[in-house]
C-alpha cells in the first residue's frame, strides 16, 4: 500500500486544524439543542404566521411550561406578484416572496438579543384553472414557512453556539 501523497496529508492537517466543530454536539443534551428548547414563539398573525409559528415549533420543540428563557418575535411579509405577461395583459407566472424580520429576546430582561431577517420566494404558474393557481400558491406558501423556519432556527443555533447560551 503506497503512503498518502504529501498534498493530500498536508490537505488533511489543515483541515483537523481548522477548529470546526458540530454545531449541535452533544445531541439533544447538548448546550445548542437546550437553548433552542428553551425558546418560545410568539403568535403570528395571518395564515403565513400560522404556518410560519407552526414550523418554528416543530423544529425547536416546546419549552416546559414557564421554563422559557427567550422569547422569538417574528413579522412577516407575504408578498404575490404577477411578472409573466401574455399580449393579452394576463399573468403566466407568479412570484411569492415571504420575509421575515425576527427578533430573539431574553425573557427574563426584555433585551433583544439577535435581530435578523430571512427570506425566500418561490414561482408559480398561472393557468386556466383557478383552482389548481390557488393551490399552487398554498403549497408554495406552506414550503417557503418551512424554508423561513429552517433559516431562522439556523441563525438562532448558531448565535446560541457562538455565545455560549444554554438552559
């Protein structure tokens, strides 16, 4: 069996002493995942909040009962715009954009700790049926929650890694 090739060994040194680390060591005892059980989501407002709330639940799981240490406040913006345009002045493409300014805040002081925005958008085809648009326009609003979700309980891991925050 040959040696590793001296680039590859020097690739493999640089990368062991880079100072990565997994961001949820530890599991579900982990530091990380018990600051993010230790959030709770105050209510937002419309269908989008409703789902948007929803998948931020799922993925940080609920506090005990008053054992809430942050509180995430979260305003959305839901936003469908026409920008495929027929001879005929009739719209062929949507785009549904959904953004999110949220605000990680301690509990116990009121203090915001983290104050960010995420967002994604989606695009949807026009066709004749009315129906078969609206439900396209549901489904493109149920997996751009769960995408605002994702960013959001992302950016709140990593703040809640890099300083240290735990239950």
């Amino acid at each position: 069996m040959r040696a590793p090739a001296p680039p590859l060994l020097a690739l493999a040194l640089l990368v062991s002493g880079c100072g990565l680390h997994p961001l949820y060591s530890g599991g579900g005892a982990g530091p990380v995942a018990q600051a993010l059980h230790s959030v709770e989501v105050a209510p937002i407002g419309g269908r989008s909040g409703w789902l948007v709330r929803t998948a931020l639940e799922d993925r940080l799981g609920a506090p005990a009962d008053g054992s809430a240490r942050y509180r995430l406040v979260v305003r959305l913006d839901d936003d469908i715009s026409g920008y495929g345009i027929r001879s005929d002045n009739t719209v062929t493409r949507e785009r549904r954009t959904l953004r999110a300014r949220y605000q990680l805040v301690d509990a116990g002081q009121g203090t915001v700790l983290l104050d960010a925005t995420a967002g994604s958008d989606a695009g949807i085809d026009v066709v004749s049926s009315e129906y078969a648009t609206v439900a396209a326009e549901q489904t493109a609003l149920e997996r751009l929650s769960k995408e605002i979700a994702d960013q959001i309980v992302a950016r709140v891991a990593l703040y809640a890694a890099r300083t240290g925050r735990q239950k």
